[in-house]
C-alpha cells in the first residue's frame, strides 16, 4: 500500500473535485489513493462496489502504468455517482 500512496504515475485526466467547499485537484495515482481511502468508509457506504473498484484499480496502476486507463474510468465513476464532479 505505501507504493499506491507514494506513486507519481499520472491518470488520463485530472479531477477537480469539492469536498467541503474546497476543490481538490487530483492528478495522479497516490493522489487519488489518499483522497478515497482517507475518508471515512462511512462517507463510501453508498458507493461501495464502486470505491472497491476504484482502490483496486489504482493498486494495479500504480504497479503497471499501462492500467491508468482502468483507474481513471474507475474514479470517474465513482466520483460522477458521488456527485463529486
């Protein structure tokens, strides 16, 4: 896990997303690692299938960069579902 936390691969696309009226900007696989498995697992409740898919993802990715593709799709969706973006 502290190689997911400290990857600098970059995703396909780079989220702006607001969390308690601040955007945060996340570019990168360690980036979006720590935002969605810093908050609570209470806040992911609603979304738990996808937030599973979206860590899994970043995992992968952050030991193979050809799988960003993957973990952007994955963290799109959940952040759409989440109305995060």
């Amino acid at each position: 896990m502290g190689e997911v936390l400290k990857s600098d691969t970059p995703l396909k696309a780079t989220f702006k997303v607001r969390l308690n009226g601040e955007t945060v900007t996340i570019a990168t696989v360690g980036q979006a690692y720590r935002f969605i498995t810093n908050l609570s697992s209470v806040e992911w409740m609603e979304f738990q299938a996808l937030h599973e898919e979206a860590v899994n993802s970043l995992e992968k990715a952050a030991d193979n960069a050809i799988l960003t593709v993957q973990a952007t799709n994955a963290l799109r969706a959940l952040f759409v579902r989440a109305r995060m973006l």
